[in-house]
C-alpha cells in the first residue's frame, strides 16, 4: 500500500478534506496542502500544490476535492506527468491505478459520503499499476 499522500481540497471540498485527514489510517503520512476553511477560493491553486509535490516525491499519491471533483480533475491533468481521475466507487479507484495509473484521486464532496470516500481511498492507495504490456502501451500512448 502506498502509505503517503498529498491532498487539498477547495472550499467546497473542505468539510470531505478535513474528515479524510482526521480519520485516515494513522500508518498514512498525510501532507496537507489546504484550503483551510470554507471560505470561497481557486481550486487550481490547490491542484498545483498537490501536483508538484507529488511529481517531486516518490511513492506519493495525491487526493484533490471539490464539489463535483471535476474541477480538480481537470487542473491536475494539465500537469506532465500527472495523472488524475475523478472517482465515485471503489472498483473505478482500483482500475484507474492497475490500468492507467493514476496518481492523483479526485473527489466531489457532492458525490460521495464520508465514509465512501475513505473506502475508495484505501482501494486507491492498496492498487498498483498492472505490470500487463497492454497497460503500458496504452498509458505511453496518452503520457505527456
């Protein structure tokens, strides 16, 4: 399992953030990158900081939260090497590591409960990238 993640959230991710950060497996090493309240921001902004840490520390993956969890998605998939999906169950957090390895988990506060989104973390963070030709072949052909 991989065992150390980044995550932040906006304000509407805020509330899902703080609950994932205080009930995660205390074998998790959490770096928490914000917002800090639910006070209205810029979601890319927090995107970009969770991204860059992610891309410079190995064997960390990276959590990002809105509303919808589109928003997140979206800014982090503008970022070479990053590879986000916007996830609402456990089977899709599983696939999207073994078949397309995927580094960052997005999340719509809207879309899941508290105790969902812990579920679809822990299935993320058990997955790893299938060591399948097929799967390789495929992530090379959309890697930037």
């Amino acid at each position: 399992m991989i065992s150390k993640v980044a995550i932040a959230s906006d304000h509407a991710g805020y509330n899902l953030k703080e609950y994932i950060v205080n009930n995660l497996d205390d074998k998790v090493v959490v770096s928490d990158f914000g917002t800090n309240s639910n006070e209205s921001c810029d979601f890319p902004d927090f995107a970009s900081k969770v991204c860059e840490f992610v891309l410079e520390n190995n064997n960390t993956r990276g959590i990002l939260i809105c509303g919808s969890g589109v928003g997140m998605s979206i800014a982090a998939n503008k970022f070479a090497g990053i590879r986000a999906a916007n996830v609402t169950d456990e089977l899709t957090a599983v696939q999207s590591v073994e078949h397309n390895n995927v580094n960052i988990l997005s999340l719509g506060s809207n879309n899941v409960s508290n105790e969902l989104a812990l579920n679809i973390i822990y299935a993320f963070l058990d997955s790893k990238f299938s060591e399948e030709e097929r799967y390789q072949r495929r992530v090379n052909k959309f890697a930037n």
